[in-house]
C-alpha cells in the first residue's frame, strides 16, 4: 500500500541530500553518527567489519578510513585505526592486547600520560609493569617474566628526548613472543619509521606534528591487520571515537607533514647548537647534537631529528620558570608539533599525573624547560630565547 503523503515533520527529515557529480579535489566530511543499509543482509555484514566506514561512526567513518590509510602508507603499515586522542589509542591498544596477570616492560622515560597509565591505571586491572632505562638494552631482556606480553616504547622521549634502539629492543621481544609498541609522536614517520626496525605497532598523539596547527585531538595506532582487528574489537568498547571534522583536521594536517617536519628539524638543530654554549644552559637535550649520548643510535635510525629539545638551567628551578615567562615567541603551552613555538616547564607539568617519587625517577631535573619549535623564523626565535635567558 503506497504510503500517505508526508507531514512536515516527516518530510523535513526525508527531503533528498545533496548530490554532485563534481569531484571535489578536499574530502567531503562526513559529520554522521550513523549510515544507511541498503538491506538486512547489508547490515548484518557492515556491524562486523573492522573499521568498516559505512556502518556506525563508532565502528568506523569515511574520514577516519582516509586518515588511517594515509599514516599507515606513511609508517608503511599495513592498516590503522584513529582515536579520539592519542592517549585513547594507548589505552585501547594496552587494553587490547593485555589482560589480567600480564606484565609489560616500559621505560623510565617517556611522555608522563603513557607512565600515568602503566604505573597507577593497569594495575588496578592486574596488569603490572617494570620500568628499565631505555638506553640499556639488556635492561628490557633482564626485565621480561613469562608473563610479558607488551615492549612500551618511545622514541625520541618526552621531555628528555632519550633514546630507544629500535632494532635491538624490538629483536628481544621478537624471541620471547612480546608485541612491541612504539610512540612516533616526537619523530613522525618523516624521520623515523619504527615498523622498518622491526616494531610491530606504531602510535602517535596525531594532536601534535600530524595535526600540526593545535587545532584537533587525535590519536593513530598502525601496524598488522590482525593486531589492528583485535584493537579495534576493544575500541568498539572504549569508544574514543574521533569526531569526523577533527579527522578531516588532521588529514588536512598530513598533507603537508613532510614540508613542516622539514622546517622543524632544520630550526630545532639550529636552536640547540645555539643554545650549547650558552652559559646559562648545563645541557642540552637533541638526539641531533653529536655529543648527545646516544646519538649514533638516532642518527642510524632518525633521518631528521625532530622539532622538540630539552634545556637544563644552570639557575635550576627559579631560573626556568623564569626564563619561559619572559619568552615572547614561545607560548607557554602544553602540546607541540605545532606551527607556533611552545615552551613548558616538565617538573610543574608532569605534577598533573605523576607523584614528586616518578617524576624524580623518569630523570626530570628541576631547571628542565622543554623547546617545541614552531615554523616561525629561527632567528627570531633564537632571539627571542637569547633575551628570555638573560639573567637566568
Ligand atoms: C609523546 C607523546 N605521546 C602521547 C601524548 C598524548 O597525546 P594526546 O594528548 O593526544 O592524548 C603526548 C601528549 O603530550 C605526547 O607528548
């Protein structure tokens, strides 16, 4: 029986969408929580595909396929999934692929979010954790129990910029069975590519150099399908679904990675061999800087060096706060990868997550300041460091 002509609130929600047979050169956003099956059948199928786009916003999205394929082509994965932020596809993949009695191997150094998670969240669910130093190998071999099942790693480091060997670590964990997870944020795959060294899962805070412009949260996880399948079971459970338009953002983001990350590099190794002599500054951290420590293992395994070093002040604490209030470049601002300069006092920021006891043991002196340099001119920014360190 043909149905009655439609009422207005009927007709309103059922008038024909917008069509086009142009192409249009940016991706249209699909700002839809759901779609339309064609047939039961249809249905059936779609609710069980991984990361299908055509099924539910939470399952999968148009944008958020585009973005996943386009980091995995770029860490030469074989597929991705996105998140909400970063930190939504840490959580999602620890909660993947670890369970009750598991232990994971972490490292002393890493972004203080990541220790959080490891050191007062897992171990409410029996999941424990051993942290090494990154730098020595065979402390993540002497760390593994039968119960290992995950290798956390992060390289180059938050806010330190330690250093992980890729190869070797991902090699231990090979022998015993252990999935490795690296965190690609501070690098990108512009300078480090982690699956190329044998790490089996890539992740990235995507709010940062793959956004790019501090104007989207967002995270990626990359690497085989069948790790990628299982991740995705329990995102469907946790639910850190990107919105459409921040996946959108970020892809807009990606499109010109390779030429910011070029400038980021160039800047940030200008500004720390300025920065080396200066005689308010004790060290500084760049993987770049060939008296780093161990930067014969980045300079195997890093193209480019990055966008973000550390500075430790002579004048310690007093003298770091200072030094970033009187900046007038950098922003003082929690993030980086972004095209503004941001500076930010580790030991105060870290304070959020962890207590006085972890921060002190992931290495965070006092007088640290973490430089995320930005695409502005490096002499101005090298000008505007040299005034905001007078009297430091
Ligand atoms: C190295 C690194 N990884 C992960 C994260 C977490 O990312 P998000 O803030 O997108 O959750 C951050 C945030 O600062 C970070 O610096």
């Amino acid at each position: 029986m043909p149905i009655a002509p439609r009422r207005p609130a009927t007709a309103a929600i059922h008038t024909r969408r917008a069509e086009s047979a142009a192409r249009p050169i940016s991706s249209p956003i699909f700002q839809t929580s759901t779609f339309a099956s064609a047939s039961s059948e249809d249905f059936a199928r779609v609710a069980v595909e991984v990361a299908t786009p055509d099924f539910y916003t939470r399952h999968g999205n148009p944008n958020h396929v585009e973005l996943a394929e386009a980091v995995a082509t770029l860490e030469g994965a074989e597929t991705g999934l996105v998140f909400a932020s970063g930190l939504g596809a840490l959580t999602t993949t620890v909660l993947a692929l670890a369970s009750g009695g598991d232990h994971v191997v972490a490292q002393r150094s890493m972004y203080g979010g990541a220790l959080s998670l490891v050191q007062n969240l897992l171990p409410r669910f029996g999941v424990t954790c051993t942290l090494v130093d990154q730098a020595d190998t065979s402390a993540w071999e002497d760390a593994i129990t039968p119960a290992t099942r995950l290798f956390l790693i992060e390289s180059p480091s938050n806010p330190r910029l330690e250093i992980t060997d890729l190869r070797a670590v991902a090699d231990i964990a090979r022998r015993r069975e252990i999935t490795t997870l690296a965190d690609n944020t501070f690098a990108t795959p512009i300078n480090q590519r982690p699956l190329d060294h044998g790490i089996d899962l890539v992740w990235h805070s995507a709010t940062k150099y793959l956004a790019g412009h501090s104007d989207a949260s967002a995270g990626v996880v990359v690497g085989r399908e069948d790790l990628i399948a299982k991740i995705w079971s329990t995102s469907i459970n946790v639910g850190a679904v990107l919105g459409p338009f921040d996946a959108w953002l970020v892809m807009r983001g990606v499109r010109t990675l390779d030429l910011r990350v070029g400038r980021h590099n160039a800047t940030a190794d200008s500004v720390a061999e300025h920065l080396h002599t200066h005689p308010a500054v004790s060290a500084v951290h760049y993987p770049g800087l060939p008296d780093h420590a161990s930067h014969h293992v980045a300079a195997a395994q890093m193209s480019g060096f990055g966008g973000v070093l550390s500075i430790e002040l002579r004048g310690g604490i007093d003298a770091a706060v200072q030094t970033i209030e009187r900046l007038e470049l950098f922003h003082l601002s929690a993030s980086l990868g972004s095209v503004e300069s941001l500076a930010v006092h580790p030991p105060s920021m870290w304070k959020a997550v962890l207590s006085d006891e972890e921060v002190a043991e992931a290495g965070i002196q006092p007088g640290l300041v973490r430089l995320a340099c930005g695409q502005e001119d490096v002499r101005d920014l090298i000008d505007d460091l040299d005034q905001a360190l007078q009297g430091a």
